[in-house]
C-alpha cells in the first residue's frame, strides 16, 4: 500500500516529502484509490530541466474527508495507460502525450488535445513534424460507416457569438450515433506562460483562462500562492470573494437559464433573464468596477474594499431583483411547454457522470453530490453552509434545476454575507515562495471544480502550474450526452452544460 | 372583376409584410422590450433587394427557381380565396385541390433548391420539412370537405361565402369550430412558427423551415421572406374567414373589417409565440396526427 500523504485545500506538500514511486506501484495505488471511490482531481507530467527525466503526478481525494493524496512516479516512454481502468484519467493521459511527446501505450483514444507542438524534446507522439504548429481538428475522427449513415460538421465558426470548436456528428437519420468534439482552436499556451512565474502579468493571465470564470479562477490563484507561503488570508477578503465568487455564480446562472428559455423558443424568461444577468454583472462592477470581477481577487485579499454606503447600496439592488429573478424562473420551470422540451433530453447516467469524472452542475444533475465548497471547504465556506443540490434524472431539466436551486442558495449566501461582513484588514502581505513545494487550490466556480495545482523549484519559482477548469471533464459528458439523442435537440444539450472553450484550451 | 382583382393583389402585397411585424412587436411586448417598428419587415424587403447575391459555384438554375416559385405560388393561390367578403376573383370547381397543390408545388422547389446546395444542414431542413408537410396536408383536404360538404360546393369561393352566412350557431357548430382550430395549428406549422419550428433561431441544427435557406442571400432572399409573407397571410386568411361577418354590400368595407381580422390573427400568433416553448422535433408530427384526427373527427361529427 502507498504511504499515506495528505494534503488539504489551499495546503502545502514538500516535494521531499512525496516518495518517487516506480510506474507499477503508483499505477496500482491510482487504479486501487479509484475504485476505493477516490475522485482523480489532476494527473500530469512535470520536466524540470529539458535534460531531466520527466515525472509524473497524480492528485486524488483521499479517505480522510477534506483531504488529498498525491503520488508521483518517473514518466518513461511506454508507460501504462490508466484508461482502460480509469476513463477519469483518458483526457490526463492524452495531453501527457502530447505535451511530453511521450504517449501511453494501450490507450483506447489517444487522439490530440489541444493540438500545439510538443513542449521540450523533438519527438510527436503522433509523428507530425514537431517544428511546425499542427493544424487544429486535423486527426482521425470516429466513423460510423453504412449507406444510411450521414456525417454532420458543425463549427469551428459558429452561427451564434459563441468561442470557436468542431463539432462531428454521425447521425442515423435524425438520430446522433456519436458526437466527437475537437476544441483547441483557443489554445493560448497559458500553462506555459505561467513557467517561472510568478510574473507581473500573471494575474491578468490567470483571470482571463475562462473570462466567465474570472474570480473563480483568481480565487484559486490565490489559495495556491496563499498555501505556498502558508499566508491566510483575512476574513473580511475571505467574505469579499466569496461575495463575487457567489455574484459570478449567480450572473452565469441567471444567464444559462434564460439561454435555455432562448433556445426552446420560450421569450419571457429569456428576454428577464438576459436583464437580470446584466443586474448581477453591474453589481460586482459596484464592487470593483469590471463587471466579471478583474481585478478584485489577488493573492492574500482582495485589492477593493466595500465602505459601509456601497454596502447598503448593494443590498439595496439585491432586495430589488431578487422578486425578478425568482418571477423569471417560475414562469419558466412552470409552463408545461417548457417542462415537456427539458425533461428526458440528454441523458447522463450517473455510471457515465462517475466514469467520466463529470463535475460541478452536471455532476450535481446526474445525483452526484460533489461540491468543492462543502467537500472542502476554505472559509468562509463550510459543510453546513452550502446545502447539497442535486437531481436525479441527469437530463436537461435537471442541470437546469440544480441551476435554479443554486441560484436561491447564492442568492440568501450573499445577503447573508453582506450583512454579516467582518470587520478588519483586506489583505495579508505574501513572504517570498518556498523552494520544492507542492500546493493545490481547489474552487467550485460556477460550471464545477476548478484545480490550481502549483509546484515550485530550487529558486521558488513555478517549475510547473497545472490548471483544471470543470469544462475539461464536462466536454465528455456533453458527447455522452447526445448519444442516441435527436439531433435538433443538440444546442439545447449545449446549453445546458454550457462549457468553456478557452477554459479547456488554456 | 378587375377592381377585385387589383384589390386582392394589393391587399396580398401590401398588408402581408406588416402580418410579420405585427407578430414580431406583439412578442416583443409581452417579452418587455419595445421591439422594432410596425415597418420593419418592408425595410427588411427594400434593404434585401437592393443588394447583390452570392452564389455558390456548386448550385444550379434549381436553387435560383426555388424563390421564383415560392412567391408565385401564394399570389397565385391567393386568387382562388374569398379574403373575408371579398370574393375570389377566379374560382372553378374543384380548386381546392389546386389551392393545396400549389403549396406543394413551392414546397417541392424550395425542398429540390435546398439539396442542390449540397448542404448537410439543407439536407436536414429538407427531410424535415417534407416529413411534417405530409403529415399536415390531409388536415387541409378533411378540413375543405368539412366546408364543401357544408356548403354542397366544390368551390373555394363559396365554401367560404357559405361559411359567412352560416354562423356558429347552426348544427355545423361544432364542426366548425374544430376544424377552425385545426386550420388554426395547421397554419402554425406550415409558416414555421412556435411550437412547430422557430423563425428567430440561428440554430442551424434544431431549424426547419430556416435552414433550407441559409445559401440564399440578396434578392433571393428577399423573394422568400416576402412569399413567406405572403403564406402566412393566405393561410391565415382560411381561419379569419371563419369569423368574419357577411358581406355589407361596401367591397372596401368589407376589405377594411377583413384586415382588421387579419391583424387581430396576427396578434394572437405572437401571443401563442410568446407563451409556449417550441415542440420537440418528434413530438411535431404527433401534434400534426393528433390534429388531422380532429378534422376527421369534425367531418364525422357531420356525417352523423
């Protein structure tokens, strides 16, 4: 058995202290965490030095509640893919590849993720020339051959203003066989540019990886820079963010539902609710004066305070819309019209959710009850606080439920907390990084868990910055989703899990 | 006759565009915003034929007859309705055959125009949009042999003249109520409207009627929204027919309580829009059966 290593959310891990472990050991301590109901949080490689032997390391949850495991094992040509075992870990195991050059023999699906060149060495693990940029969606696709079957491309240019992304469909008829989507049109090499770092410019970079994810990603920025120098941050800053974390949720939230009414035709709640988006945006521009929350977050506080008159201001516009919001959500979740195009489309098993480590809404859709904010909670978070929303039924209706529920949760959260703001300092000043560390932030944005996994080298610089937005799980999902689905009823299943682009490319 | 003629002409061509606006601005009330001008629709038109067209190499003269046709058609099957109390200015018997006919006529070109692009989306569109018609053309020949055998004519024109001077008090009563709201859903999906299809959609995958018309630009374009118009008000006249009163002896009175009735419809389309979601796409034709059983069950009520 593994030796035990914990580690808590916006904690802090020596590298000495996390043993080397041979491929085969770390494989089956990963594989027996897994079916020991572990959730696989990250799994990557790390190159310290172009000359040095890659490694490889893995973050799961562990037994203990609120607490993670991490192994790590040296990364050698051939090693074994996890997949067959853990799908969880398929997506892992194809950016190692093509990140590394260094693919994973066995795996079922070892396609491109991102379609950039290999990061160090000379060696594609596809055999394309690694001097040149790969064309993205240039790869083999999935067919479905028959003389019935019919093969429908959309995108990456799409008719909506929407981000960039291909989308293939083996269709019978109306019916979608297999849905394959390529994405890494909007690949920006963030993960790269963060190497070395902490830069100047690195938080603008890090809030704008998922622009609709601004504070939830700044907010895991910080507790990873926050657990390296063991800095806490204070509870007035703790309360701010989780305020915007909380607006951010609910503007995304607002917008999705009214989205859908869009999508299903039903204009009442799409025309309130792309207003009532614009209300909650305005609301955090009161805060800190962009409206998807730049700027406000940074690590050890926030950089905004909120004197007692914009407070009450605040809480004045709340108590405004609040009466809007919910009028806008009944009217849609109350017309049998609406309810009879939601219910039962785009169904996700909740096997398929575990299988595909699914998380956030559509994980909380499918009855998994896996909330960062309750799960592990940072302050001023706690179990008891955040109630655990989950549905049944896995379809469209119930990911646009749980969005419903969340909306009143966040809605009493931020009342509650800015009624209850504590009293003192905004930020705690940050030491320099400690050499050799390793430290994970974890956030429950608004799509899902968000994971900031940092690690630093001799100098106390990032050696490696490992970034999980919640839309590089849930994009599998999607394609589940469809299966066997109609294909008109697509862009309603799109909306429902309304991904990120940017979020999946970096 | 040729007062008639002009009139019907120029009540089709005139008042049908604003068909259009009056459905849009009644959503955009009851959605809360102002929405554009009664007017927009003919600004749309004048806006779209002053422009050039793009063509792509792969089509044929197919694509271009596919816009020809689809205006030609609701002129010409406009001839052979009575608009309220003003009568048809051409009818033999048996048009009603023709009527229907005509409608598939446009639909087989705009179906033919759609695949000559070679588009997967069109091809979608057009499958779809042959599927449903099928299933919505025999509501249309029961409803016409309600009214014919209502009227004892095979003849548009007074099969309606009939209906004017029968009101809803008669035996037929019942008959014609159902089979009003028949002509009523029948009208809704064939102008792709809510709950059968979605015109304000930019959806590619989840359209219909839209999407077998994406290549066309210009005054192509232009030719489909004005004949598309134009149906809507042709097949929305069959329904305001049902409630309009009988001729005053005044052709302009008549014309004016007539597209009084119409805007009224129209009103009422954009309330139906703005209160119900679209139908899932395989629920459509359950909804076109369901509604063809209830013109059958109309004629059954007046066979009795």
């Amino acid at each position: 058995m593994t030796p035990e290593i914990a580690l808590t959310n916006g904690g802090r891990l020596p590298l000495a202290a996390i043993p080397v472990l041979p491929f085969p050991e770390f494989a089956s301590g990963v594989i027996d965490l897994i079916r020991h109901s572990a959730t696989p949080i990250a799994y990557f490689a790390d190159q310290p030095a172009p000359e040095a032997p890659p490694e490889l390391f893995a973050v799961l949850t562990a037994a203990t509640p609120g607490t993670f495991t991490v192994l790590r094992s040296r990364l050698a040509p051939g090693f074994t893919s996890l997949t067959t075992r853990a799908p969880q870990l398929h997506l892992f195991e194809r950016e190692i590849a093509e990140q590394y050059g260094i693919a994973a023999s066995d795996h079922p699906w070892l396609k491109p993720v991102r379609f950039h060149s290999v990061w160090h060495g000379t060696t594609d693990a596809w055999g394309r020339d690694p001097g040149r940029h790969p064309q993205p969606g240039v790869m083999d696709f999935f067919r479905v051959e028959g003389a019935e079957i019919h093969e429908v491309g959309v995108g990456p240019v799409h008719a909506g203003i929407i981000e960039p992304g291909h989308f293939r469909f083996q269709c019978f008829g109306e019916k979608v066989l297999h849905l394959e989507i390529s994405l890494g049109y909007q690949h920006r090499g963030i993960e790269r540019l963060l190497l070395g770092g902490p830069w100047p410019q690195t938080p603008s970079q890090i809030e704008t990886m998922a622009g609709d994810t601004t504070v939830g990603h700044m907010t895991a920025y910080s507790l990873v820079l926050e657990g390296l120098t063991g800095t806490v941050a204070p509870p007035r800053a703790q309360a701010l963010r989780a305020v915007a974390l909380e607006l951010e949720r609910l503007a995304n939230h607002v917008g999705d539902i009214g989205a859908l009414a869009g999508d299903v035709g039903f204009l009442p709640t799409a025309s309130y609710c792309g207003r009532l988006r614009g209300d909650y945006l305005n609301m955090t521009a009161a805060i800190c004066g962009s409206r998807f929350g730049r700027g406000l977050v940074r690590p050890g506080g926030v950089l905004f305070d909120l004197e007692p008159a914009r407070q009450a201001r605040l809480l004045q516009t709340l108590a405004d819309i609040v009466p809007n919001t919910r009028g806008a959500l009944s009217l849609f979740f109350e017309a049998p019209s609406v309810l009879g195009r939601l219910e039962g489309v785009g169904k996700v098993l909740t096997d398929d959710a575990l299988g595909l480590g699914l998380v956030g809404v559509a994980a909380r859709a499918c009855g998994l009850d896996c909330d960062t904010r309750r799960a592990f909670p940072v302050a001023p978070y706690t179990t008891e606080n955040v109630p655990a929303i989950t549905e049944a039924s896995g379809d469209v209706f119930a990911r646009a439920r749980v969005r419903q529920r969340e909306i009143e949760h966040a809605l009493a959260f931020v009342r509650q907390a800015l009624e209850n703001l504590p009293a003192g300092p905004i930020a705690t000043p940050l030491t320099a990084l400690p050499a050799d560390t390793l430290a994970l932030g974890l956030v429950e944005g608004w799509r899902g868990r968000l994971a900031h996994i940092a690690l630093t080298d001799a100098q106390g610089r990032f050696r490696r910055y490992k970034v999980i937005d919640p839309s590089f799980f849930n994009w599998s999902g999607l394609a589940m989703a469809l299966r066997d689905e109609q294909i008109s009823d697509f862009p309603l299943c799109n909306k429902s899990f309304n991904l990120s682009y940017c979020g999946f490319d970096l | 006759m040729i007062i008639r003629l002009l009139l019907h002409f120029l009540l089709l061509a005139g008042l049908s565009p604003l068909l259009i606006g009056v459905i849009t601005r009644t959503k955009a009330i009851i959605a809360g915003r102002q929405g554009a001008p009664l007017w927009q629709p003919y600004r749309d038109l004048r806006r779209l034929f002053g422009k050039d067209m793009v063509l792509s190499s792969t089509t044929t003269w197919v694509f271009r007859a596919g816009p020809v046709v689809g205006i030609a058609v609701p002129l010409i099957a406009a001839l052979l309705i009575p608009f309220g109390a003003v009568g048809a200015p051409l009818s033999f018997s048996g048009d009603l055959v023709l009527f229907v006919y005509l409608f598939g006529l446009a639909r087989f070109f705009t179906v033919l125009a759609a695949l000559d692009t070679g588009s997967s989306f069109e091809g979608m569109g057009a499958a779809r949009e042959a599927t449903f018609s099928c299933l919505a053309e025999p509501t249309l020949f029961v409803a016409f042999i309600v009214l014919a055998r209502i009227s004892g004519s095979f003849t548009l024109d007074t099969m309606f003249k009939t209906l004017l001077a029968n009101n809803l008090q008669t035996v037929y009563g019942v008959s014609l109520v159902l089979t009003a709201i028949c002509l009523f859903i029948i009208l809704l999906a064939e102008n792709s409207r809510i709950p059968f299809d979605d015109p304000n959609t930019h959806l590619e995958l989840t359209m219909i009627h839209e999407v077998m018309v994406l290549d066309h630009s210009g005054p192509d374009f232009g030719l489909i929204l004005y004949g598309a118009a134009m149906k809507l008000m042709v097949m929305g006249t069959l329904v305001v027919n049902f409630i309009m009163p009988p001729s005053t002896g005044d052709l302009f009175v008549d014309a004016a309580f007539y597209t009084a009735a119409l805007l009224a419809l129209a009103v009422g389309i954009g309330l139906v829009e703005s209160g119900m979601a679209r139908l899932r796409l395989l629920k459509v034709p359950q909804l076109l059966i369901g509604t063809s059983l209830l013109s059958f069950f109309a004629l059954v009520l007046l066979l009795r």
